[in-house]
C-alpha cells in the first residue's frame, strides 16, 4: 500500500450559520482518505460500531477507498457534535462519543505494513506511536490536538521525535512550543528531529518549514465558508497523497503538494461535510491549482 | 511631489517583552515616510509642539525627506504610550495626549497639490478628506481605525468612495463590513468605488484585492519581533513609495510593491522604534525581496 491513515470514522452533527446536518459521515480518516485518493490509493485504519451503515463503506469504497484495516465492533460508532459561530474560526465541541473508539486497538492488516507513507490522524499519541511501530513506513506524519499537549506531553514528544512530518494548527504549535511566534516554534519542532513541520493557519492558509526552507501556502480566497470541519485532514489527505502519488519526500515536492492540499481543502469547507467530494472533479483540483499560482504570483523584477 | 503623506509625528513610549523605550520619535507620519523615502521622493503634512526636537526633524530631512508641510506650533507633541503582551499581536494604550492634533488645521505647501501619489494615514475621516480636496493627487489612499469606524462612520465611508484605494487592518476591514469573512470584508471595500483595497493581517502577511485580481503576500519569516510599532504604516510607505516611484497604478505593480512594503516592515519590527531606519539599505531590502520570492514558489506543473 503506498499510503495509509490511522484515523476516526465517525458520525458528525454540525452546526454553523449556514445550517444543520445532523449525523453525517465524518471523522478524520474519512475527510483524509477522501482528499488523498484523488492522487493515491490510500488504506484506513479505524474502527466503527454496529451502527455504522453500510451505504457510508460503500461510498467510500467505491472511490478506491481500501477499508481493509477498518474494524467492525460491537457498540456504537464514535460520535462528534459541534458548532461554529459566524466567524467560522473555531469549532466548539458541544458532545464526544468514544463509544468503539474507547477500547480501540488498532489492527494493521499485513498489506499495510512498510507501507510508502502513513499519516496518524489527531489520536492518543500512544495508539500513533504503536501503529507507527507496527507498520514501520518509509515516511511518516502526525497529527495532534491540545488535548494530548496538555495531558500526555511526554508520550507526544516521543512520538514526535519519531516520525518524519508533522500537521499541526497555530493554536498547537504555540501551546506545544511555549513561543507565540510560530517560527521560533517551527525551529523548535525541527529541534525534536522532525525533517517537515507544516503549521496550518485555517484561513491564513499554511506554512513549511524544514531544515533549508521555509514556504508561505495562501488558503483559497473563499468569500463564503459553510463548514470548516475536516478541512484540516483533508488538506493533509491532498498533501500527503499527492506526495505519495510521487513518491517524493523533498522540500520541492512537499510544496506543490501542500496546494494541492489546500485546493482540496477550499472545496471541503463550501458544503457541509463530505458533500463536496461527492462532486469533486480532477479538473476541479487542477482549475483551482492554476489559480493558487496567480494568487502568489509577483513580477520578480525589484 | 511625487509622493505625500498626511499623519503624525509623535512622541511614542513602547513597551513589549523585549524591553522598553520613551519619549522616541514615532507617528505613521514618520514611519510611512521613512520607509517610502527608500524609492520616492516624499513630503510629510503634520504638525508638531514646541518640545519637538530639531535633531529628529533633521534625522528626516537628512534621509531627504521634505517637511515643508510640517506645522510648528506652541504647545506639546501628540504622545503615545502603549505595550505589546508576549503574543505582540495588538497594541494596548495606555495613554493618548493629542496635544498640539487637537486643533491640527492641515496647512498644505503649493508645491504638494496635485501630487502623484496621497496616502492619508489615520486620522479623523474629515481632517483626511478636507487633505484629499485640497490636495487632488492623481492616485490616493488612505488608512483608518476602529475608533472612527464606531464614531464616524458616515465621513468615513464618503472618504471610502473618494480615494482609489485603502490599507486597512483584518479586524477594522471585518467591523467596518460587518463580516468575518475578509473575501467578502474586500468585495464590500470594493463596491464603494475603490480601486485597490489592501488589507493587513499582521505575522500572515497582506491581501490585495482589486476588481479583477487577488493577491496574498506572506509576511516575512521572523523569529524574533521586538516591536511591532508602525509596522503598518511602514508597510503602506514601502509599498507606495514603490510605486511612485514607477508612476504605476496598475494590479501588477501594486503586487510587488506590497512585497517591497512587506520587507521594509520585517526589518522595522526586528528593531524598538524607528532603530531598524538607521542602518536599513538598499542591499537589505534587495536581499529580503529575493527571499520571499522564494518563499512563495512552488513548480508550476501540477
């Protein structure tokens, strides 16, 4: 397998100041692995409930979705219920249901393992540490929330120290790195021995940096944001999967990619949900590709 | 003139984590204009107290900067005092003497009328459009602040539609609209008549927006911001001064003006005050300008 995600499917109730929908499929292997199959095939690692309905697998495994490492439990499947105010900036959790994810230990079918590249969605950073372990990647990234900064800081440092990448918010990365100054926080994660830290910035778009570089990726000009949830996994899914689709791991590479990741994004968050994947075309990806380079683009004559 | 700016020269009293200083030569005036006198000739309108010094009038005459349009007058220099917490990311004022602003009556020199280029920097909407009548520049822009957006919001919005275009901060640009989304914030800006709507986002760096075109320029990289003063107002001076100096209004140039702008304020902040303006030459900028062509490039072939 060439790309792999440890992550949550889930059953997602939102609301923002566009509408409702109550319910939905979510969770972030669903949003990572639905960005990251427009370039690579992609294999998940999760775990649903008896409750989870069938129609859901299906739609994802008819977009070459390997759902193989996704386990079938007894109980109910995770459950998020959030809300965003008019500024769209954050997502308020109003109810978290573990459920099935409260004993989950992950299974990794043998196809998975030294896969090319694995990202480990936002989860107790001893499960990702574990799964890392297991499946020994050519190239791996992580994800995280507050939550884990505040309560297993060592066991996130750990798995810092351990993988290639990582996918973290502003928020995180200042917390986790004690600076409000998000470059000196970026050097910091470097100093852990992290080859590529990309900070995401929500509508300031994202930046890179690594040992030599450092690249400014605008988000998409969106003058209407209906739903941001999932646009941080999904973002990560076109970055990651379009490295994987290449199978390069260079400083170049990984910038092109991350517009790619971010021309996903911007489309995500214009429906609620996964609507927007239902429609997403290749030559959606690429139509707005060109147009991220005009965005950046100045004469480079002094 | 090819080039003058309406705004204050001042007394500033800063304090951020980094240190503190008093009583040193500040004012958007003073900023705008040091940094716009790196390409264009320019004249500054404002007004100062009997307490003013003469070596800071010389220290900006020496730097060829023309201060016909500057009013000595009995009484004390506007004053501010203000500190940055740890994030830098908003100044807080302690205090604000208006002093000699108080009565400010702006006395335009002959030979500033019918300049090429106006930006009026912020101040009461009436004092900024009684300078724009007077003066009927060919190209103008202004600033604003929250104040006058509470306060004087119809004088505000006429200078809106008299002037080609504005430097506005995210916050102001999302309260004057009445939005939080900035794309839709600049489509607004837009719909009033401007020409060329410029909006701040602090260590994310600027928007331009225009009819036809969208532009992000990142900000600088740094790790280390001492003090964030007059960062805007020398971003407006680098990035008009740009252009007067090449005569142009059009979407193309104002882009990488703005990139002139934004490296001139990258090496203001690295410095208290004005410090950073007594050794910044032409190679620093020249240098800065090269780097964020870098860090905006990505290959072109999806």
């Amino acid at each position: 397998m060439k790309l792999v995600v440890l992550g949550t499917l889930a059953f997602d109730s939102i609301q923002t100041p566009f509408g409702r929908v109550e319910n939905v499929l979510g969770g972030s292997a669903t949003y990572f692995s639905l960005a990251a199959r427009n370039f690579s095939e992609v294999g998940v690692i999760s775990v649903v409930g008896s409750d989870f309905h069938e129609e859901h697998l299906k739609f994802l495994e008819k977009r070459s979705i390997d759902l193989k490492g996704v386990e079938k439990t007894k109980g109910k499947t995770f459950r998020w219920q959030g809300y965003y105010e008019y500024d769209m900036d954050q997502a308020h959790t109003l109810k978290t249901e573990l459920n099935v994810l409260e004993s989950f230990k992950p299974k990794i079918p043998r196809e998975y393992r030294k896969c090319d590249y694995l990202f480990l969605a936002n989860t107790d950073p001893g499960i990702q540490m574990e799964t890392l372990d297991k499946i020994k990647p050519k190239y791996s990234f992580c994800d995280t929330m507050n939550f884990w900064i505040e309560h297993k800081r060592e066991e996130l440092t750990e798995l810092l120290k351990n993988v290639d990448g990582v996918f973290i918010n502003e928020g995180e990365a200042r917390e986790y790195c004690k600076t409000p100054n998000l470059i000196a926080a970026g050097r910091k994660l470097l100093k852990l021995g992290l080859k590529k830290v990309v900070i995401k910035k929500g509508e300031s778009g994202a930046i890179f940096m690594s040992d030599k570089e450092f690249f400014a990726a605008p988000a998409y000009p969106l003058e209407v944001v209906k739903d941001p949830t999932g646009a941080g996994d999904s973002f990560a899914g076109g970055t990651i999967g379009h490295l994987a689709k290449h199978g390069k791991f260079t400083d170049e590479w990984i910038k092109k990619s991350m517009v790619c990741g971010s021309v996903i994004s911007s489309y995500v968050v214009e429906d609620f949900g996964i609507e927007s994947y239902r429609k997403l075309k290749h030559e959606d990806i690429e139509k707005r590709y060109n147009t991220f380079k005009k965005i950046v683009a100045f004469d480079h004559k002094y």
